[in-house]
C-alpha cells in the first residue's frame, strides 16, 4: 500500500503541473510515484479478483474459467 505521504506528494504535484508546470526532477518524481501507486493498486486489485467467485441467481458457480485457472495455480503454489 502507498503511504499517506506519498499519496499526498502525488496529489500535491498534480495540482502543480494544473496550475504551472513541473521541473524535470518533480516531473521524474511524479512519473516515479504514479507507476508505484499504479504497481500496487494493479496487485491490490488482481489478488481481489483471485479470491472472487461468481455466483448466478439460481446458486450455480459461473466463476470464468480463467480465474478458475489462476486459483488452481495458485493452491498448487
């Protein structure tokens, strides 16, 4: 998870850029911060969608084969 400081520092370094512009060093900073905040969000989000199983009206699993797939995988693991 991101800290609270680092997401405060991308938050304060976009209303920058909106409001002026960016120096090279904040640009390589904000560029840093976003692909971190986005590694974690994209993991965070896969190993939620991991422990997901799909449901229809009548009580049947209609989990995708996929996730079935990746599961299975990851119990072997």
């Amino acid at each position: 998870m991101v800290s609270k400081e680092k997401l405060a520092r991308i938050n304060q370094l976009a209303k920058k850029a909106k409001e002026n512009s960016l120096t090279a060093e904040e640009a390589r900073e904000q560029s840093k911060l976003r692909r971190e905040y986005l590694e974690t969000f994209r993991s965070s989000m896969a190993n939620t969608l991991e422990n997901v199983t799909v449901i229809d009206p009548e009580g049947n699993d209609v989990t995708p084969e996929k996730l079935k797939r990746i599961k299975a995988n990851k119990k072997i693991h």
